[in-house]
C-alpha cells in the first residue's frame, strides 16, 4: 500500500504479507487496517480523496472472478467492503496485470506506444492489452487472461475443469510447484532460474517453461502486432535467462517482431497503476474542493493481493 498526494507523489508505502492462509476475510481486513494505519501516519489530518485497489481475479462490487490463490477471495464482495472501509470516498478498482499496464502506459515504458502488450510473469500469468493509451478490458473484465489459454489441439472443446491450463504450467507458481514435486522440497522459482545454470535438470525445465510461454506471447503479438512488449513481474529478476528465448521467438515467428523490454516498474507495477487508478477516479473539479476545512491534498492507495 502507499499513501500519495494528489500529484501522485508518493509519501509513504508499507508491504506486509497478505496472510492468505487465514482466507480472505481476514486478508482483507489486515490489509484495509494496514492501510488506515499508513494513512494516519503518512497524512495525519488530511481527508482521504480516493482508493485506487489492484488485485488478482477481476473485481466486481459482489465478487472477484478467477481469483483461486486464497480461500474465499472470489466470494469476497470487493467493491462494497472497500466503499464501506473508506466511506464517501471514491474507489477503483483492476486487475493487478491491468492496473500495471496502466502504470506502464501513464509513466514508463508503453508511453507513446499503440498497440502495447504487458506481459505480467509473477505467481501466476496474465497480459494486458493497450489500445490508444487505453487498457482494454474485454466484455467481462478478462481481455488478456492467457493463463487460461489452450496448450494443444487436444484441449480444444475439454472444460475449464478438466485440463491443464498455460498458468498450471508457464507461472512462478507452477515452476516452483514442478520442482518441489521432483526433489521433494519447496523452492522459489526465482531460485530455480539461478539453479539452473549448474543443475542440467532444471536446466531443461527452465528451457521447457520460457519455450512455451514464447510459443503463447508469439500468438498474442501475431494477433495484436504491438510496438512494444513490456514484461513485468517477480520472475523478470531472471531476465537474462527469459529473454534469448522470448527474443528469438519473437524475431523468427511474428512478421512485424515487437520491441520487447522490461517494464519500468518491473514489481511495482500494479501498485503504481492503483495510484493512476486512485488520480483518474477524482475530478478536476471536486465539489468538495471549496468547502471550508476539506484538505485534498492526499490519496491512499491499496493494493491487492500481487501476484
């Protein structure tokens, strides 16, 4: 979470961990508390503006759509236990890759840039597609979900519940689950990217997973033929293993081959876009801005649970 002032400066910003264990209920209230104490520490006596949230799943007031990482998120009335947190304020909300889409576009590395792709490689997998300095959203908030795209001709009309999706498979989450099956102990996939360069097994895991998380960002960068690819996420501190094979695919496979870079806000980015979220959501012209003792000089924003 961070606290930001209203020309996004940010004044303050606290990290604590989500405790998903406890489920969502009490991962929620830890963070809205967090965020309440932050506020009172960062901005003592100025009234909130706004709340800008990102998180995994698709928000909605009454629920967050494909959102399985913690227990009860996706029954969480989202929307309405954040008006009610912060009352009379405003409040937005994203998913957390288009929420960093958002931020790459407002102020790093999709500036300028149409079409744009943010290609979000953290716990689990997602993308952003942007289109005229806008985040596309898709019908039902989805536009983007590659994580739940098909990996083979076999998997064409089998239900979501009966087949391996590319997130189960190409996400830090699958890498580290992979090779906590094969060695029997738990390992981050950050550290099997670093492993790999003297261990041949994981080596070839490595290989497998970047060959075809290319094979899925080569079609998606087909099918919108974008500037620039910018790619975000915990995993991009592996960057140098990642790119070769993202670079090589895309130059080989795609007829006009994007640039593609690391974002500039590689593991911020999604807070970063709540804070855009949070600055969209107020008006130039706040009716409350003339009332005696109103101070609008700040904003609080608060993240999600990041993937």
């Amino acid at each position: 979470m961070a606290v930001c002032a209203l020309n996004g400066e940010r004044l303050a910003s606290a990290t604590v961990s989500s405790g998903g264990e406890s489920g969502a209920r009490a991962s929620f209230e830890r963070g809205v508390q967090s965020a309440r104490d932050l506020l009172a520490t960062a901005a003592a006596g100025r009234e909130l503006a706004a709340v800008g949230v990102s998180t995994f799943g698709i928000p909605f007031d009454d629920r967050v759509e494909l959102a399985p990482a913690i227990e009860g998120w996706g029954e969480l009335p989202l929307g309405r236990e954040l008006r009610a947190a912060f009352p009379g304020v405003a409040v937005r909300m994203a998913t957390d890759a288009k929420a960093a889409a958002q931020a790459e576009v407002r102020w790093g590395a999709l500036a300028d840039c149409d079409p744009a792709i943010y290609l979000n490689l953290g716990t689990g997998l997602s993308a952003a597609i942007v289109v005229g300095g806008q985040v596309l959203n898709g019908s039902n908030g989805a536009a983007g979900e590659i994580g739940y795209n098909l990996r083979a001709a076999s998997d064409v009309g089998v239900p979501l519940t009966a087949r391996v999706m590319l997130e189960d498979m190409v996400s830090g989450q699958a890498l580290a689950r992979r090779v906590a099956t094969a060695h029997g102990q738990p390992i981050e996939a950050g550290e099997v990217f670093d492993a790999s360069q003297d261990n041949l097994a994981l080596d070839r895991l490595v290989t497998d997973f970047v060959s075809e998380l290319s094979f899925h960002v080569v079609n998606l960068a087909i099918c919108i033929n974008p500037v620039r690819i910018a790619v975000g996420g915990g995993i991009v501190r592996s960057w140098e293993r990642l790119r070769p094979g993202l670079e090589q695919a895309l130059s080989a496979g795609v007829p006009f081959p994007p640039e593609l870079v690391v974002a500039k806000f590689p593991s911020e980015a999604p807070l970063i876009g709540a804070v855009a979220l949070a600055l969209d959501a107020i008006s130039p012209r706040d009716d409350r801005a003339d009332e005696p003792g109103v101070d609008l000089s700040s904003v609080m924003l608060s993240e999600g649970m990041p993937t």
